[in-house]
C-alpha cells in the first residue's frame, strides 16, 4: 500500500517566520504535489513536481516555493508565514499517467500562523 | 484553466436511501474524472474513477456517469450507510497527469 507521510499533523508558527513542511513517499513514485484545503474552497493545487530537482507553479502557488532533492521527498517552503496561510497542507504523490496511477494523499499538516 | 462546480455543499440523507453529487467542468481537454472521499482527519481516498471514452462506470454501491456534451458528471452511492457520511469531492484532469481541478466539496451526513 502507497504511504504518504507528512512529518507534522499541527503547526502553529508566528507571522514572518519561515516555515518548512516535509512530505515522504514510500513508493518510488515519479511524481509529487502540494494542494491547500480550505472550507468552501476545496483543494487548490500549490506546486508539483515531475522529477527531482524539477518544480511547476499550480495555480496558487505566490508565497510558496518548493524543494525536491531526493524523489521521494518534496519540501513546501513559506518564506515568510502570513496569517492568510493557515490552512491544512495536503501532499499527495502519484506514478504516472493520471487514469493509470490516481493520486494518493497524505493526512495532512493544518498550520497555524499567528 | 479549468473549473469544476459541485453540488450540493451539503447532502443529508436517511439510512438506505440513494446520494446523488453533481459535478460540471469547463475544459473540454478534460478526460479524466476521478472521485475523492474524504473521512474526518484523514486525507483524500480515491473510490471511483472514470475516464472520457466510458459514459458510466460501477463499483458495488457506488456508480459515476459522465455526459461528455453537455460537460457533466456525476455520483450516485446507493443504499447509503452511516459510514458513507464524509466529505466528497469530484475533480476534472485536463493534462493527463495527475494536476487535478477539484470542486468545492460535499459533505455527505448518512443519518440511522
């Protein structure tokens, strides 16, 4: 079974800070995605990555940046934590082609910033 | 880009009764159509799919149709159970891999 970890379930961080979320995958899966989850606004794609060392803009992605130096693991990165960023992070990684290998989510880190 | 409209926000429904969710889609390069559940604290699970050459498509309880034309989609769960009750969401893929336009969400409550 595909396992997607994220490293925190709750962060509460302060207003400029800089903030690190970290996502692992198990399944040597080529690539990996960074979705925020809002009530009433559903998921909104941050960030992707099809290849190590490769990143694409979703269609939020101002106030973001992500890291992929090992193809199991992709980094989002807050440069500087606004409150309008609390939310919950959901990472999710998938194989391939979309209707061959569906995407397959992590738990989810809900961040707070203060 | 694309846009995906869901409905209801919210479904309550009796025990044994049938849940239908509504999606459309705006991009026609759309061709794949998967379906999400969502259970309280967990993330997002992946219960039924459907692509764009295939107008309907069942699992046990719970079937998806597709009208191409008029760019519509849709769930049906039948003879609903207490542990249907999550939130459900429908997406559209206009790429082929995987950067996937979700809806806003249903949640579903299955009451005794």
């Amino acid at each position: 079974d595909v396992k997607v970890t994220q490293s925190s379930r709750y962060l509460v961080k302060r207003t400029g800070e800089k903030v690190f979320l970290e996502c692992v995958q198990d399944m040597d899966h080529e690539n990996m995605f960074w979705y925020r989850q809002d009530p009433g606004l559903g998921l909104r794609l941050i960030y992707f990555s099809y290849d190590v060392k490769m990143k694409e803009k979703g269609d939020i992605p101002e106030g973001y940046s992500v890291s992929r130096e090992k193809k199991e693991r992709f980094s989002l990165i807050l440069e500087s934590a606004s409150t309008n960023q609390t939310s919950m992070y959901l990472c999710a990684s998938t194989a391939g082609l979309s209707y061959n290998s569906p995407l397959h989510f992590g738990n989810g880190t809900r961040l707070t910033v203060t | 880009g694309e846009n995906v409209e869901q409905h209801p926000s919210t479904l309550s429904v009796q025990e044994g009764d049938s849940a239908v969710i509504k999606c459309t889609y705006s991009d026609s390069a759309s061709n794949y159509f998967p379906w999400y559940k969502q259970e309280l604290g967990k993330g997002p699970q992946l219960i039924i799919d459907i692509r764009s050459n295939v107008g309907e498509k069942k699992d046990q309880r719970i079937a998806v149709t597709l009208n191409k034309t008029a760019k519509h989609f849709s769930l049906h769960i039948t003879e609903t159970q207490p542990e249907d009750s999550a939130v459900y969401f429908c997406a559209a893929d206009p790429s082929g891999y995987s950067t996937l336009t979700f809806g806003k969400g249903t949640m579903l409550l299955v009451s005794p």
